[in-house]
C-alpha cells in the first residue's frame, strides 16, 4: 500500500495586516493648476525631496467647497514630482466619490489626537494658573532607541512610542514616530513626529541640521540657512497652532 508522505500544503503566500506611514498633502485650493505651480516654487531648490514616497490626498480644507477637483490631472502631478498618491480622506461624499473614481482608495478621516494627558493639563493650568506656566505632556513609557547611524535611503519608524537615536541621522535617511523624536547626534535627514496627528509632540537633537520636519502632518522643508543660533546646535521643534517653529534649547 503506497504511504503519503507528504504533509499539508504549504501556501505560496501569507495574508497580513500592514500600517506604513505615508506623506499627508493636505490641499487648499481646488484648482489644479494653482498646486502645480506651488509645488514647481516649493520644490526648485530640491527637486529629489521626492523618492517615490506614497502619499495620502487630505482634503479637510476644501471638502466644502462647490468647485470639482479633477483628480486624474492631481494625481499625474504628484506623480510628476516623484510620488505615489495612494489614497484620500477627509472630502465630501461626491469629492470622495470622485477621488475613487480615479484610483484613490478611501482612508479613515484624520484628525488630531487629544490624549487624556493634555486634559488634565488644561484643567492644571486653569486652576493653578501660578504654578504651571507651561506644561509638556510626559513621554511614553516606551522607547524605540536606535544606536546605529541611519544612512541615506533607510527609514526607522516608532509605532506608539518615542524614537531616540543616538548616532547620526544622514542626509536622506528619515526617522519617523508617533511620539517624540530626540536625536542625541547631528540631524540631517527628514523627522517626523506626531506621525497619528499628535500635535504635542516635539522633535529634538542636539546638532539640528534637518532636511526637513513634520509634526502631526505640518511640515517644513528646509531650503535655507538655519539662524547661527540654532544650525549645528542643540534645538527643538514644535507646533504653534498649524506653524511649525524652531528654536534653541538652553542647555544647563
């Protein structure tokens, strides 16, 4: 009698959920046209800030607006310029319609994370308003600590936590987390923090010269000089209401 031997049959492939960070641009104008020419000023100086990143169309600002987005020519643009627009959120139903219509997927409304913490720190500051000037909600309980230095092309990303990195952050390389980042090194890449809308979050390093920085989908490219107060030198960043700025930390 012939014996099988063989077991069960292994699948060529596995079924997993995934979560990738993705670049947010978040339009103001409905006009095409008028993107396309920003985009050509903003990017001149750096025409490779751009590496086929994928990138999530955020409509909130115009999601009331009356004019049709012709969104076939939107995503030839961005594709254009080196990206790979990959979904929407944030529209109306037909803006939403539209958008699948032409190849976006839907992704889930973004909206700024409000933890418990930055409550209890309103109500502080209301109660005691001589006691607390200013209040930073505490870091995570958890870190993601990198002590490599990150070369052009890698990306490390800190899901729910902080990220520290304690060796050089080169130009190219992007560190991203949805908490702080503190970069113990010079910074020279792309940082992100507040990758899930946390508008608290700060990025730090004790060498700032960024390529660029984004806080809960507010970004800066920078494409001049640093003031000589904070290039090369021990710095922070973090959000004024939509306005990302930065400034020197005063070390003891």
């Amino acid at each position: 009698m012939a014996v099988d031997s063989q077991g069960p049959a292994r699948s060529s492939f596995d079924l997993k959920s995934a979560q990738l960070p993705v670049m947010a641009v978040a339009l103001r104008d409905t006009q095409v046209a008028v993107l396309a020419k920003d985009l050509a000023q903003r990017l001149a100086d750096d025409p490779d800030f751009f590496d086929n990143d994928p990138v999530l169309v955020d409509l909130q600002h115009v999601r009331d607006s009356t004019e049709a987005i012709d969104f076939p020519k939107l995503i030839k643009l961005l594709k254009k310029h080196r990206t790979l627009p990959v979904a929407v959120c944030n529209g109306s139903a037909q803006q939403m319609a539209a958008a699948h219509d032409a190849g976006l997927m839907p992704a889930p409304d973004a909206h700024p994370v409000r933890t418990k913490e930055v409550v209890r720190e309103v109500e502080i500051i209301r109660e005691v308003p001589v006691e607390v000037v200013r209040e930073v909600p505490a870091p995570a309980a958890n870190a993601m600590i990198i002590d490599k230095p990150l070369r052009s092309g890698q990306q490390v990303y800190a899901k729910g936590c902080d990220l520290v990195v304690l060796a050089v952050v080169s130009y190219g390389a992007e560190v991203i987390a949805d908490g702080n980042v503190h970069v113990y090194a010079p910074l020279r890449g792309r940082a992100v923090a507040g990758a899930r809308g946390n508008t608290e979050a700060r990025i730090f390093s004790t060498c700032m010269e960024p390529q660029l920085l984004s806080i809960a989908g507010n970004y800066r490219a920078l494409e001049a000089d640093l003031p000589q107060d904070i290039a090369g030198k021990p710095a922070q960043a973090r959000l004024e209401g939509e306005k990302l700025v930065i400034e020197p930390m005063r070390l003891a």
